[in-house]
C-alpha cells in the first residue's frame, strides 16, 4: 500500500510544474513546453508530452526513455508528463 505524500507545485506567470513523490518514484508535469539544456541524470526517466514528440538529442518519439548517464538536451512542445526515481528539478524555459 503506498501512502500518498503531499504534492509539490511551482508557478510562474501562466505555467505550472507539479512534482508528485512517492514510493521511490517521483512523478512531475508542467502544463506548456520545455527544453533543458545539455545534462546527465544517475537515473532512469521516461518522458510523456501531451501532444508532438518529446526529443533528446537527434532522438525523437511519441515518449522517451532516458537511461541513466545519457548526456543529452531534451525538449517537448506541449504540456508533458515525466517520471523518475529522484526529482532532479526542471528549470523554466
């Protein structure tokens, strides 16, 4: 059974990032398009837009996968879901 935890929002003029813990896993969406600069996670992330693809690198899908170690840029350009097993935070676009 998991014990639900308090979520965690974050707003700035007409965006919104929510991080949700628990469990291990971290959950955090922001409701508009980002992009992060060159960086490497020590863990796994998947990557879920709303809507057009999510791209890291010269690599571009319907969602993304992200093992750990990877340097890479990302950007999606439409709300997005992501999941992953420590929040790394997300900086504003």
């Amino acid at each position: 059974m998991l014990t639900p935890t308090p979520a965690q929002a974050l707003e700035r003029n007409d965006r919104r990032l929510e991080s949700v813990p628990g469990g291990g896993m971290t959950v955090f969406e922001e409701n508009g398009p980002a992009r992060v600069a060159h960086h490497v996670h020590p863990v796994w992330k998947i990557v879920l837009p709303e809507r057009g693809p999510a791209v890291a690198g010269r690599i571009s899908g319907a969602g993304l996968l992200v093992p750990p170690q990877l340097a890479h840029t990302a950007a999606v350009i439409s709300a997005y879901t992501a999941l992953d097993d420590r929040f790394q935070g997300v900086r504003w676009s």
